[in-house]
C-alpha cells in the first residue's frame, strides 16, 4: 500500500509544532539562566540545530530522544522534497516514524509537565481507564485510583499492589508486596525494595524506634549520613509494616515542580477509616533545589498536618548535613512547629557491632553459603568497625567481594 507524501507530510508539519513545544518547555525547565539563548534557534525556524545543541551541547535531550526527533524533521524534508517528483511512501515507512513517535511520546509527556499526549488522547484515557480498573480490583479505592492518576500524567503504571508515577517519582502502595527470594546474598549499592523486607537485617533497633514515632506522632524525621541505608529503611522497613497494620503509603523520591502538588489529589479523597502515611524520601534534593515555591508547598504541607484528621501522618528523610537548613527554614517561616519539636526526630547511625555481624551473616542463611569464622571475626568486622560503626552500604560492598565457602 502507498501513501500520498503530501499527507506525510502534513502529518510530520503538526509533529514539528508539537515538538517545538515541547522542546520551548524542557528549555524553560531546564535552561536556567540560559533560556533565551537556547530558544533563539527554536525562534528562528532552526528546529535541527537545536535538538543538535540541546543534546551535544547542553546534554539536555538523551541520545535517544534527539535521534528519534533528528529522524522524524529528516523525514519532514524528505516528503517536501519527494512530493516536488511525485515519489510515494509504503506503509512500512509510516510504521517506522509511528513507532519512533510513540516512543518519544512516553519520553516528553514525562519531561513536560502537565502536558498531555502530542499523539491521541484517546490512547492515554483508555490507559488510564484500564490502570483505574486494574487497582480497584486489588483493593483500591476507586476515587483515589481516579486522584492519582489524574495526578500523575501518562507514563502511569500498576501491580496488584502499588500505583506508580515515574514522572513524579511517586509511588502509592496499599496492600504489601509479596516477598521475593534474593538474587544475590548482599546488593552493594542498592536500595532494598519493599519485596526485600526479610533480607533487610540488622536495622530492629532504629526500626522499632521509627514506627514507634509513626504510631504516636504527626510528623517524624529520619535523618543519617549518606550510605547509612535510610531509603532502605523507610522502603523495606517502615512500608511493608505499615502495609500490614493495614495505612496506605504514598511515597515520593523526586522533586520537580508538580511533585508536591500531586500528593494533594490523594489526600483529599482518601477515605478517613484508613490511616495514610506520606512519605518524602531524599528531601535534600528539595533543599538543593532553590525553588521557593517547591519549598513553601512543603511547609504548607506541614501546617496542614494539625486541621487534618487523626490518620494522617508525615515522615520526612533526609541526609544528616541538611537537617539544620530544614529547621531554620521551618523557624523562620513560622507556622511549622512540628519539625522543630525534638522527639521528631529519628537519628540513623552507622551499624554497631551487633548489627554489622547480622547484616553480615543473615544473608547467607539458606543459600549454602557461609563467611568463616576467621575472616568475619579476624578480619571484616574488626575492619569494618574501626570507628565504632559501620555504614551499610560499605559492609554490603565488602561482604559482596566474598563469595562464601560452603556451610
């Protein structure tokens, strides 16, 4: 089957529109103090040369993204080009420059906030239909189903447990995942998932001291220093017992300018028989930002804490070295008395002794495998302890590199 080139063409015009958009948005979001020098291309018809320098030059586009734009306004030109001598395209080519779309679509509708789809809204309302359904079977509620994903923009996804923004860096969890079996004894760098729980060990202590605070307090703050394992803790810990005392978690790791604002949808329709918990994980990247606005709508969120019903609760985490910036902000705006109240606060230190030898030896339980004697008690842990306590992600590296004899 042929295709006329002048519908081809047609069609990748409005593409160009579209992407220009598009790219006019990231440059605003992204562009800094350079904006208009970065848009001058784009105003000047130069849509090429600025895909070109926005991802060579700014590193703002990945490959990806600015190959897939190169190709579609090189397909532009050739069908202004191929109509003058009356060449046709198969549908072969319509299925390429399609399949490029889309893929870039999923792409700019998660970099661009608050736009909607550039291809067929129709996709994305059937998407978020059948994600609605999807989970109001397993146990959600149908209006917070609704609120979050209205919140959260295309890209959107669903398990029988969780709902899931990537653009936002949001998660809703209401019922606990179940538990999965360990690839590998010990993660090195990362981040234990909530699946991950009864791998997580040797953390009883500041667990138990966090859901304490959890149960008894509005607002909690973990703080520790980097590497101490506070995102491993609130993910594997905290979630999957408060899952099993039946709250809802809604969890946010990113901070761009809708993040804080799309909590709210899901505040104000969940239902008040059900405890809900939010969660800020990594607020420093909030901290390093400089957007005031991003960090009112945070101290907004801590005002309204006490005119919200008894369910509702806060658990801020944060990197150690930024815990004073938070405190004077929250004095000198006033109105957040909460985080300044001392028993807020849930300090995570490094491993003790005690802790370190669990988080050492657990792991192997089960999978054959053992650390001998001699090495963990001659060599790791005296090593790993010489300051008194161990970080835990430098004990998951070490402990890593040994693979064990067998038990």
């Amino acid at each position: 089957m042929l295709w006329d080139l002048g519908y081809l063409r047609q069609a990748l015009s409005e593409f160009r529109v579209s992407a220009e958009e598009v790219l006019r948005r990231v440059i605003a979001a992204r562009g800094g103090d350079r904006r208009d020098e970065l848009l001058r291309p784009l105003e000047q018809g130069q849509v090429t040369r600025a895909v070109e320098r926005l991802h060579r030059g700014e590193q703002l586009l990945p490959a990806r993204v600015a190959f897939h734009l190169l190709t579609l306004l090189a397909w532009g030109n050739y069908a202004s080009h191929a109509q003058r001598r009356g060449h046709q395209a198969t549908t072969a080519d319509l299925a390429i420059l399609l399949s490029l779309s889309v893929e870039l679509e999923e792409w700019l509708s998660s970099e661009v906030e608050g736009k909607g789809s550039i291809f067929d809204a129709e996709d994305q309302a059937l998407r978020r239909r059948q994600l609605e359904e999807q989970s109001t079977e397993h146990g959600l509620d149908a209006e917070v189903a609704a609120a979050f994903l209205g919140a959260a923009g295309p890209g959107a996804s669903a398990t029988d447990c969780r709902l899931l923004a990537p653009g936002l860096g949001l998660e809703l969890f209401w019922r606990r995942p179940p538990p999965r079996p360990a690839a590998e004894p010990y993660r090195g760098l990362l981040a234990f998932e909530p699946e991950d729980a009864l791998q997580l060990h040797g953390r009883a202590v500041p667990l138990e001291r966090l859901e304490q605070n959890v149960d008894t307090r509005r607002l909690t703050i973990l703080s520790g220093a980097s590497g101490a394992g506070k995102t491993s803790l609130l993910r594997a810990g905290l979630l999957p017992s408060l899952l099993e005392l039946g709250c809802g978690v809604l969890l946010l790791r990113d901070y761009g300018p809708r993040a804080l604002a799309a909590l709210r949808p899901v505040i104000g329709v969940w239902p008040e028989r059900r405890p809900l918990v939010i969660v800020l994980d990594q607020l420093e990247r909030l901290l390093v930002s400089g957007t005031p606005a991003l960090q009112e709508d945070l101290l907004a969120l801590v005002r309204e804490l006490d005119q919200a019903g008894p369910g509702l609760r806060l658990v801020l985490s944060l990197r150690e070295e930024h815990l004073g910036r938070l405190l004077r902000e929250a004095a000198a705006a006033g109105g957040a008395e909460l985080l300044l109240e001392s028993d807020a606060l849930v300090a995570l230190g490094p491993l003790d002794a005690a802790g370190a030898r669990e988080a050492a030896e657990r792991p192997l339980q089960g999978t054959g495998l053992r650390l001998e004697a001699e090495l963990l008690d001659g060599e790791l842990l005296p090593d790993l302890l010489q300051a008194g306590g161990t970080l835990p992600c430098n004990l998951q590296l070490v402990c890593g590199r040994q693979s064990g004899v067998p038990g």
